[in-house]
C-alpha cells in the first residue's frame, strides 16, 4: 500500500527517479502512445514560384504605396 500512495505521489516521484522509471515502464498509457519522429528542418524548403514572388512584390509595393499618414489624421479626427 505505502509502495502504490508513493508512486501515485508527483513529488516522492521527483525526489526518486529509480521510481519514476520504474512507473514509466510499467505504465500502459506510455506503452500505448505512438511513436513517430518529427523533423521538420530535414525536409527540403519549398520553392517560391516566379508567380507567387510577383504577387508577393505586387502586395509589398500597395502597402508602400498607401499613405498611412493620411489615414492616421483621418482615424483621429473621427
């Protein structure tokens, strides 16, 4: 009884790690998780089109464009 309140304690878990191993190992939710590794930086970068570099530059030029002071006197004068 006092072995199984142990194990169920998070800070006697801590302050044993033979024992959080030993509960690890014997836990049925860890063994039934999946197991897969994730590594984004291994895949290769997608290229931008010659289309989508336009349209991005299109959108960069408008917002240069506006005249965001006149905008800012507008909004604050209403």
């Amino acid at each position: 009884m006092t072995h199984t309140a142990l194990s169920l304690n998070p800070f006697s878990l801590m302050m044993e790690p033979e024992l959080v191993l030993q509960t690890m190992e014997r836990s049925q939710q860890l063994r039934g998780l999946r197991r897969h590794k994730l590594r984004p930086l291994d895949k290769p970068l997608i290229p931008f089109t010659a289309e989508a570099l336009a349209s991005r530059a299109a959108y960069d030029a408008a917002i240069d464009a506006e005249d965001l002071e006149a905008q800012a006197d507008a909004y604050l004068l209403n």
